[in-house]
C-alpha cells in the first residue's frame, strides 16, 4: 500500500487531510468493475500463489437456524476483551438478530470465556487476518442456517452507533458495503458488509476470496488477493453496492470523510483515527463523538518524542 502512496505523489496525486476538506463522495453506488494496471495484476498474482495453511479453528458453540446473523471478528493477541469490544456486542446483541464471534487468540481460552455473551463462538488461531474469520462464519451459517441474513464486522472500527437495522434495510443489494474506494481498483471496503442471503450457493460464489482451508499471512497479500477482489467475485453472481463510494485513486472514505459520513448516519469510528492516523481530526472532536454515542473512551494517545 505504500507503493501506491509513493506512486501517486510522483503522479501528483494529493488527498487534503483537513477535516474541512470530506472527500467527495457517491451515495448508493452499484458496483461497476474498473481496470487495474500491470503493476497491480502483478501484485495480486504474486499474492495468490503465496495461499499458505489456514489457521487452527474450533466450533466452541455451534450456529443454529435463525431469520438473522451478526457475526463480530475480535482480535485479541493478548486474550483480553475490551471496553470497545464490549460495546460493539451489546450493540449487535439488540433486536432479533443472533450473534456469533469468531475470535482470534493464541489458544481457546480467550474464546471460553466469551460463551454466555453471544449465540454461537468460533476460535482460531492468529494467522489469516479478518477473511479467515469471515471464511469459517460464513460458512457456519450457509451450512446451519441456510437462508439467513448476515451483517459481519471487525475490530477495526468502533460502532455501530444509531439504528444499525434501518440503515441495512434499505440496502438494495445482495452484497452491501458500507464504504467503496476505487484505490488500486473499485472494491467495497471489508471492515463491515451485510449479505442479504447466506446459502451453500452464496458461500461457494465467494470461495475465492473466502475459503475455509487456505489464508494469507500478510497484509498485502490480504489486500490485493482478498479485499479488492470481493466485490469483483461477488458481482459474479449476484448485485454489489455501498452507501458511500470515493472515485479518487487514493480513497479511503473511513478516513478522509469520516466526520461527514457520520453527519449522514454512517454507524462506524475507524479506530486509526486515534491511533495511526490521530492527526488527521482533533482528538477532542473523536472523543466527544464517542462519548455522545455512549461509547467507552479509549486510553490517552501515548506521549510523542521530541
């Protein structure tokens, strides 16, 4: 990803990082494919050859027929819930939905003690980053609850703040992402997406990019073999859209129009936004934000050196 950063400054391509400055966006985009360069194509073929062994998994408690789905990736390294995390179950916990939390720790301890707090628990081990996750939960609910709908989410974001439920119901597609970028090509953003219909039929269509058996230990190959390759996957076989889309070669919505997204009911937080990127807005706009929305605050940013 830092190739193309260094590749669009040298075409002259910028992205204003001020708050002023939200990037423009689309609503209700229908996913169109793009062209990708050679370089790309080269990337993501080096990518696909480089499938390694999927990481040790284990059905703690199992998935079961229900009209709905919520599954939440946690990451935990150190076996520790969060406050955040905390948050995003009871959220996902409202209304007639059943969740499931497929977690991520170095062994399946982390994930026993999450039993009372969701429907049904997925462990596995550390390696295959969030598609991994996804691989084993879809796959649980096309094989025990065929027919359900499935909103699926990670760590990655604080949320989902607001009617979560209304914002997906209008969703006119099979497919729906909450973000689209055209960054090395039109793709939906894979942080959070809802399938309208998981089936045996549906999880065979997404098998290339979500297959329980083969994963990727690197976040580039996750992102050139997996990420930006879903919707193009799934438009195989059924619709694909997202709220919000940037047709800027350098756009991430979640970052450069998080604050005007959220203005129009976008449910999400990047935790970046506080960590990595914590220049982009003022702190104390972010923290407010979580605070008006009951959220947990996290820990103070750790002191920078001179």
């Amino acid at each position: 990803m830092a190739l193309i950063d260094r590749w669009a400054a040298w075409r002259g391509w910028k992205v204003d990082w001020s708050p002023e400055a939200a990037m423009p966006l689309e609503r209700d985009w229908t996913y169109t494919r793009s062209r990708i360069g050679h370089y790309t194509r080269y990337l993501r073929a080096r990518a696909l050859l480089r499938r390694g062994r999927f990481p040790l998994a284990a059905t703690l408690k199992p998935v079961f027929p229900a009209a709905r789905w919520n599954l939440y990736f946690l990451y935990l390294p150190d076996g520790e819930l969060h406050d955040a995390h905390r948050y995003t179950i009871d959220r996902l916990r409202w209304g007639d939905a059943r969740l499931l939390l497929v977690v991520a720790s170095p062994d399946p301890a982390a994930a026993e003690r999450l039993l009372a707090m969701a429907d049904a628990v997925v462990w596995k081990g550390m390696a295959g980053f969030d598609f991994s996750a996804y691989a084993l939960g879809i796959d649980a609910v096309a094989r025990h609850s065929p027919g359900a709908a499935l909103f699926v989410m990670n760590d990655s974001v604080f949320g989902p703040f607001g009617d979560l439920d209304a914002v997906l119901a209008d969703a006119p597609w099979a497919l729906t992402g909450f973000t689209a970028s055209k960054r090395i090509e039109n793709h939906i953003q894979s942080y959070a997406f809802f399938l309208r219909e998981v089936t045996p039929v549906v999880a065979r269509a997404l098998r290339p990019v979500l297959w329980v058996g083969l994963a990727y230990d690197r976040y580039g190959e996750v992102v050139y073999a997996q990420e930006t390759r879903l919707a193009r996957i799934a438009a195989r076989r059924m619709s694909v859209g997202a709220f919000w889309y940037s047709d800027h070669p350098l756009g991430d919505p979640t970052l450069y129009s998080a604050l005007a997204m959220m203005d129009q009911g976008y449910p999400f937080l990047k935790r970046k936004l506080l960590v990595r990127h914590d220049d982009m807005y003022p702190r104390a706009t972010l923290l407010k934000l979580l605070r008006d929305h009951g959220h947990p605050l996290p820990p103070p940013a750790p002191p920078t050196h001179p």
